[in-house]
C-alpha cells in the first residue's frame, strides 16, 4: 500500500457518501469487521502454510480471499454485494458451529461476528472500503508493522466516538503502567476489562524487548489473558492481538463480574494485573450476590477492585486506574475493600493524575494504585502529577504523551517528600495514619481547589452522589459511636 497514513481518511471520504452510516461510532465498527477478516485471511495463509490439515472454520465462499479480494475487477459489487454480506457473509460468521473443542483462534470468528452489525446501504461504496482495505500487503513485515500503529491511530479516534470512548485508555497511561510494573518472560498478565487491548498491547511491547530464544516467544504469546464484556471492543481487541502476532489470543468475550470470587482458585490467579475498570456505570442488582456481603457495591470499580485482589497471585503485582470517588469514598463498600487492601496487600504507590486525562470521554480525576500481593501495607507514598508546563488541560488534539509521565518516573526511583506552594505533591503515610487517623481516606496529595476543572454535567452529578454517600457514611459512623458511648453511659 502506497499511502498508509491516508488509509483512514479515504475511508472516512467514503463512508460520508453512504447513508447508511450515521455518526463516527458506526463508522468505525464498520472499518472493525471488514479490517478483522481481512488480518484474519492474512493469519490464516501462514497456517495453511505452517499446518499441513489446516482447514478454515470460516465457510469457503465468506473467506476474505474468495469474496473481498477483487484483482480482476470483477468482484461483487453493487446490490450483489450488499446482498451477499447481509444475507450469506453475516448468517453464517454469526452462525459458525462453536463448541468447547473448537481452538480459540477459530472460535474467535464466530464470538467476533456475534453481534457485528453492516451498516453500508450503497453496495459500490462498500466496495470501495473493501478495496482499500485489500490493498494492505500483511504479509509484508515492514507494512505489517507499520498497519499496527495505524490501527493505533484508529482505536484512538474511538476516545471522541460517542460512548465507544470508554473502551480506550491513553497509551501513554497504559505504557507507563507497563513500564512501572517490570514484565518478565514466563509471567503471566490479565485485563479483566480489556476494551480494546491498550493494556495488553503495552504488556507486549514492554515484554518484547527480553524475547531472545523461541522458548520465549512462545511465553510472550501465552502471557496475556483478556475479558471483555461488550462486542465491539472485543472485536477490536482481537484483531489488535492478531496483529501483533498472537495466534491464539487469549481475550474471553464475557463478563468478569459473574463467577462468584470466592470461588476463584490459584489457577485463576496472576502474576500481574493491569487495569482501568470501568466507573461510574452500575451492574445489574444480582451481580453484587457474587461478592461477599461486606465487599458487595453498585459501583463498578469497586467490584473489580474486588475481582482483582482474588485473582492476584501470591508475589503478584498490579497497576490499576481508578476514580476519587475510589479514595476518598467512606462508605461501607469501599471502606471494606480498602481495608482489605491494606491489611492483605502492600498499596505502596498511588499516582494522582491530572483531571482531563481521559478528556473527552470524561474529566473525573483518575489514579494509578500500585499493588503488591507481598504481605500488609506499611507505608504508601502519594504523588501528584501535575499538568505539564504549556498546558491547561489535555484534549484530542493536545492528547497526554509518554513523556508527561517524565517526573514521576525521575521521582520513582529517588522517592522524596515534596511540598509546592503549601501543598503537598508527594509524601509518605504510614497504614496506621491512612486507617487510624484519616478512616482510610486515600485522597491525599490531591490538587488545589483552584487548579480543579469544571466537570461535565454528568461527571458532576456523579462525583456529587459520591461525596454525599461518604458523607452519609461518615454521619451514620459518628451516630453509631455516639450512640454506643449513650448506651454505654446509661448502663
């Protein structure tokens, strides 16, 4: 291909023409599907070549090279087209006979065509998009590479895609997290909310660089392991993974909350853990019944936090992003699985981020904790990461970039109390202070009053309802040590 950096603005021409498409959430799941079939002809041509007996699970006629491909220029266009991915191509990928024997790298068609959608009404149109896509030469390693930081690019204009913007977490995050929690070969990684694979992608990248024997390529392949609830970004998640060059990509589409957590067994368990759990949503009602009562919350990431501490390994490290709300919340819940954090666990760093991280998805300030699975917590240092100098707040077009991520990681390595202009950017606290004196509020080391964004409506409403149940918490806790000291005065 000639022009890769083009490649999504040619789509994008096109896709305006069709009325069909409506909006850049749909657009987008449209190029997903079409770019998933096209990477998975160009894996499944190294398996027939690798494989004497390999055979497709995809049926003859719905194979990319038989349908898409067009080097005579007599392929299906038009209403032929249209016709045959509606009524054959989409039946039967949807429809592929899966069981638990069949390999994950074919099963994966059918769990990625599951509930994909075409959503192009003008079959000449369509045939254009299938054309460009074709023109990728992924048999080309150097084409191959470079189509990979395209997708990037693709998976990150998802962040202003209406609510697909949840499914991506900055790479410089991500990387950063990567970077911090040291991979080696033989570990495995888990990401029980993996969206589009930004967290297992950094896992890889990190990894990479140790790989020197075949034995070792073949553990960085087995080293990552990914749910992810929603269809779309499960669809971009695998096709990411097929990328880069993981045959059988271990990413499961399905949800991480339903399996009861004390049911979870050390074959359940990781050495590392990487995450951003979704916040701010809410599960249905029965879904706190898979939780012990005193950790049961309706707040998401609580019960990841939750899922997450059963299914770290002994030794095992994680890096997980999580809201204020997390920190500073005292109600029973998050009081609960912060106690357990703290007395089972070794929280030994927390890194505030900047509030417009994850702009414009959403301006909720989010942390990184950083945990280990080595014994009780003594001491938890706090630092703040304050916006770069040149910038109000980060955006599409002004996006955070690794090197933002440059003090902490000169900070990190030479830990030190620091206090700027009154208030504290990074310190210290012992467990004792974080349970006994401050009722295991986490929320230190935040960001001056002044500094602070106005948040959405939304976001507002959200952090609101999260002070007010804290507060309530905190009233109903002074109440109970009240009443007891009555009582007791009493008797």
């Amino acid at each position: 291909m000639s022009n890769l950096s083009s490649f999504v603005k040619r789509l994008r021409d096109i896709m305006r023409n069709d009325a069909g498409i409506n909006g850049d959430a749909q657009r987008i799941e449209q190029i997903a599907w079409l770019l998933f079939l096209k990477v998975y002809d160009a894996k499944e041509q190294d398996w027939e070549f690798d494989e004497e007996n390999y055979t497709s699970i995809i049926p003859e006629p719905c194979r990319w090279c038989n349908w898409a491909h067009d080097e005579t220029g007599k392929g299906l266009t038009g209403d032929a087209l249209l016709d045959f991915v509606n009524n054959t191509l989409f039946p039967r990928l949807k429809n592929l006979p899966v069981t638990a024997e069949t390999p994950i790298k074919k099963a994966i068609v059918q769990t990625t065509f599951a509930d994909a959608n075409n959503y192009m009404k003008d079959g000449v149109l369509l045939r254009q998009v299938v054309n460009i896509i074709d023109e990728l030469d992924l048999g080309d390693y150097e084409e191959s590479h470079a189509f990979g930081e395209i997708y990037e690019s693709i998976l990150k204009e998802l962040q202003s895609a209406g609510s697909a913007g949840e499914f991506y977490t900055p790479r410089a995050v991500t990387q950063f997290m990567a970077e911090m929690i040291e991979p080696k070969i033989g570990e495995k990684m888990a990401d029980f909310a993996c969206g589009t694979g930004g967290f297992l992608t950094s896992w890889l990248k990190v990894l990479e660089r140790q790989i020197k024997t075949t034995d070792d390529r073949e553990e960085y392949s087995n080293s990552i392991y990914g749910i992810e609830k929603k269809q779309f970004p499960y669809m971009l998640c695998i096709t990411n993974m097929l990328l880069h060059g993981l045959d059988v990509p271990r990413v499961y589409h399905d949800n991480s909350l339903l399996k009861d957590v004390l049911d979870y067994t050390k074959d359940d368990q990781f050495d590392v853990i990487l995450m951003n759990p979704p916040y701010g949503g809410s599960e249905k009602a029965d879904v706190k019944n898979h939780f012990p009562s005193d950790l049961a919350s309706s707040e998401t990431a609580d019960l990841f936090m939750s899922v997450i501490m059963y299914r770290l390994k002994e030794n095992g490290r994680a890096a997980v992003i999580l809201p204020d709300g997390f920190l500073f919340g005292t109600d029973n819940a998050k009081i609960n699985i912060k106690k357990k954090l703290l007395s089972e666990f070794d929280l030994h760093t927390v890194i505030r981020m900047p509030g417009s991280v994850f702009s414009p998805y959403t301006s909720i300030t989010t942390n990184i904790l950083f945990f280990e699975r080595t014994g009780p917590t003594t001491e938890t240092w706090f630092y703040r990461l304050d916006m770069p100098e040149g910038y109000k707040h980060f955006s599409k077009t002004k996006p955070m970039k690794p090197e933002h991520f440059a003090p902490v990681v000169e900070w990190w390595n030479d830990r030190r109390e620091i206090s700027e202009d009154g208030f504290d950017k990074a310190k210290k606290y012992t467990v004792q202070q974080l349970s006994e004196e401050l009722g295991y509020n986490l929320d230190q080391c935040g960001f001056p009053h002044e500094e602070e964004e106005i948040l959405a409506p939304m976001d507002l409403i959200q952090r609101y309802q999260e002070e007010r149940a804290s507060l309530n918490a905190e009233i109903d806790r002074v109440l109970a040590e009240i009443t007891a000291k009555l009582g007791g005065a009493e008797l």
